[in-house]
C-alpha cells in the first residue's frame, strides 16, 4: 500500500497525547498538540465512571485538530463505536429561519463544511429561529470579522456568536481519524486498501496487527459496498502466485466479482492472483493489438489481457500453471461469450513456450508476408519470475525467417530495486536471450510496489537470430 490511486495510502499519526485511565484521573487535562506545541486553555471534562460511555466537553479556541475521536479510546482493539463520542464547543449563529439560505450563501467560507454534520440546527429557544454552525477553526475567538460582520448587517442579522454543544459520533469521524485515535502515537496507520468487489485487501504492518480486527470493521463501516476485509498473511507464492490471507472482519465469502476496462470478472480471491492496480496496463497492451492478431498469454491468470483481446477479435492462447487461474479462466471466457476465441492451457509457462506456441508459430510464420497485417505478441506477466523464461526463445523454431515483419513482439515483465531499472530489466532481458536489444527494445514503469522496488514491461520484436535455428548446410 504504498501509493494513493484505488486508495492505498499510509498516514503519519498527529495525535494529542493522552494517558489511559479510567475513572482515576483529575478533572482536568492538559493536552499536546504535536502540531502546535502546548495548547492554552484547552480542558476536558469528565464525569465519574464515565470512560468510554460518556461524553467529554472540549473548549479549544486554537487546536487546529478540534474534530478528533475522545482521547479514551486510544489502544482499543475490539471496536466500541459509542467510546468515540466527544462533545465539542463549536461557535453558532442565531438567525430568522426564512433567511437562513441568504446566510449560508453570503458566510460560506465561514460554516461549518465538515461532511456528515448539520451546518444548520434547530434554536432550542425559538421555534422561529435556526442557528448557522460556523467553523470554529475560521474563528479561534469565537467572533465574526469585518467582512462578516458587514455582510450580515445588510441581512439585519445580529452579530453576535453564540456557543453551541455539538456532539460527535463515530459516525462523523473519518476512518484515518479513527485509526490514528485508536493506534499508538507516532506509529504509520493504513487507511488504504486494494478493493476487489466487496473484499477490501490490506497489508498490514507488525504493529497494526493487534489492531487489525478494529481496522478492518472501520474499513467496512466507512466504505459502502465493502462487506470483507482481508490481511495479506504471507508473501505471494510465485508458483501460482497467490498468498494465504486472513478475515479480519465481515463475511468469509472470497468469490468475488470486479469489472476492469468494462469487462466482469468471477474470481476466488484466495485461490488466484487479481490487481485492480494493473488496469491500467492490461488496457495499454490490448490496445496494441490490432482484430486479427494472435496473442500468447503466457501467464494468464483469470484472464486481465486474453479476455478483452478475443473481444478485439484476436486469436489468442492464454496459459496459467494455476489450476484454479485456469478453470477462472475458462469460466470467465464463457462468461464474456468469448470461449470459442480462446484457447486455454493448464502448463508450465516453458512446456507452454516449447508447446503450442511452438507449434502455432512454426505454422503460420512461414506463411507471412512482407505486407502481412498480422502481428504476433507474446505477453509473459509473472514479474517474479517472467525474464528467466526468456531463454526459450533461443532458437525456439528451426529454420529462417520468411519476413521481419512477422517477429513475434514479447511483453516482459519484471520488478527492479536498481538505481536505474530500466537498464536493469533491459541487461537481465539480454542475458536470458544471449544478445544486445539496444535500440531494439522499450521499456515502460509499469507501477512502484514498494519503496525501491518498481515493476516495469520490457517490449521487443525477438530478433531472428535468437528465435531461428539455421539448418546445417548439406555438405
């Protein structure tokens, strides 16, 4: 989780700091800002035996933090959604109800804009009035400016601020607010996830892992539609390339549904790879080919890349060792009508290479022609792994080329943690094969996984002298 984009973000916790109590401490604390160092005049009020059920009242004319959970809840692990309640003192406007529209026009940079809170509520004391809640941080002294002041003489509306108790729930934190509350000061919190139709993936760290039950029924009460939340529990096998996960909160149901560049996908999300981050790069590889092509999928998966290809009308083999990859992949080729387009194989990626797509080239390159449309490309996305198979294109067919032209294009995946990891990609690529692809080669940052590590697609036409083995001359 280590980029904003479908969410994933990590989150420096600014946080007063607190101690635990329940029932023991005096009535009033001193809290610290980090941001702001010492707050003047900032008390919290508490009532007997009230930790975690009660609410506190807050003063604070400069915390620039004003809207956090009740400082109890710190440390929580088994979420108790009333324990985030919190009074706060918030500054109020009595106004004639008929004109309370004008009002919040003519001071909208001054109302209260938090999302989830009324910025207009009844007047306890007068049926005929509303009051305008106005952000407390766009006036620390709880009085209007000039401007302000101004604005509401044209309106014949008093000026003066009034004081209002505004209660907080769990409901109108946000759920970065809530985990930075809840996890120890100073610690990273995750906010962000991978969503996979109703299944919300994080990767947690060591210490978020006491936690992680809370963190993941936060994530399913602040995201509608998300009713599964999993932790990453092992690092992806590279054999199937899956990972053991566990449940941290909501249904056990990993059958999920997810459609990417509108196209839907069935998937058992513990049993095969999916990563909605790729979107992006199945569509730029699809829209290379032209209707016609042929496409050698050589890692398939459920099907990102020979799915919307046989929808363009391209012939395509699609490949995965995963015996649950493959029957998705079958399913999925059914399920999007395009199962007579695919050929589907359940191999090794080599036996694949040495196999049908052997035998498929070997018949119909010597049938191009200068002018032939056609184009071969051969997608090979296992970046663990993917440029050690490149060496089975050494001499992969016998015989010559009967035109450049029809060279099958390689898409190669890989990840680097090199300085440069464009030339990286590009060396490994070039020993696997045995010769030089510079100037014959492109090479594209596909996405950053971790700090360090960048996963990018190496493209090139195989050169002839690598795919081709020539015949000895009859002597």
């Amino acid at each position: 989780l280590w980029r904003l984009g479908y969410c994933a973000r990590l989150l420096k916790t600014n946080h007063f700091r607190t101690a635990a109590s329940n029932t023991s401490f005096p009535a009033v604390w001193m809290l610290l800002a980090q941001y702001s160092g010492r707050i003047p005049g900032l008390s919290v009020v508490l009532k007997k035996n009230t930790f975690f059920t009660m609410p506190e009242t807050v003063e604070d004319k400069a915390n620039p933090e004003l809207y956090l959970p009740h400082p109890g809840v710190r440390g929580m692990t088994v979420l108790n959604r009333e324990a985030f309640k919190r009074t706060v003192v918030v500054p109020a406007l009595k106004v004639k109800k008929e004109i309370v529209n004008s009002v919040l026009k003519s001071l909208k940079q001054s109302v209260l804009q938090r999302p989830g809170l009324k910025r207009v509520v009844e007047d306890p004391e007068d049926e005929e009035s509303r009051l305008v809640i106005l952000d407390p941080h766009k006036m620390p002294e709880f009085s209007l400016g000039e401007s302000e002041q101004q604005v509401l003489k044209q309106l014949n509306v008093h000026p003066e601020v009034s004081r209002y108790n505004l209660e907080l729930t769990y409901e109108n934190f946000k759920s970065e607010e809530i985990l930075r509350a809840v996890l120890p000061e100073g610690q990273e919190v995750t906010s962000g996830f991978s969503r996979v139709g109703h299944i919300a993936h994080l990767n947690l760290r060591d210490h978020q892992l006491p936690y992680r039950h809370l963190i993941g029924q936060v994530i399913i009460d602040k995201n509608p539609g998300i009713t599964c939340v999993v932790n990453k529990t092992s690092i992806i096998d590279s054999t199937y390339r899956n990972f053991e996960m566990e449940v941290l909160a909501g249904e056990s149901n990993l059958v999920t549904k997810v459609k990417e560049n509108n196209i839907a996908y069935e998937l058992d999300f513990s049993k095969v790879y999916w990563n909605p981050r790729l979107s992006t790069e199945h569509s730029r590889i699809v829209e290379l080919l032209k209707p016609g092509d042929v496409l050698f999928d050589v890692f398939a998966g459920i099907g990102p890349f020979a799915i919307p290809a046989a929808k363009k009308k391209c012939h395509v083999f699609a490949n995965d060792l995963n015996p649950e990859s493959y029957s998705w992949l079958l399913h999925n080729c059914k399920l999007n009508k395009v199962d007579t387009r695919i050929k589907a194989f359940n191999m090794d990626g080599r036996d694949f290479l040495r196999g049908p797509v052997r035998e498929e080239l070997s018949k119909e390159l010597p049938l191009v022609k200068e002018e032939q449309k056609t184009a071969f490309h051969i997608v090979m996305n296992l970046p663990a792994l993917a440029l050690e198979f490149l060496d089975v294109f050494r001499h992969l067919l016998v015989g010559e080329p009967r035109s450049s032209a029809g060279l099958p294009t390689v898409h190669c995946y890989g990840f680097s943690k090199h300085s440069n990891p464009a030339k990286d990609i590009q060396e490994r690529a070039e020993a696997a094969l045995g010769t030089s692809l510079e100037g014959r080669c492109s090479t594209v940052l596909v996405r950053n996984v971790a700090p360090s590590k960048e996963m990018l697609c190496i493209s090139f036409q195989i050169p002839a002298d690598v795919l081709y083995k020539r015949p000895c001359p009859e002597g």
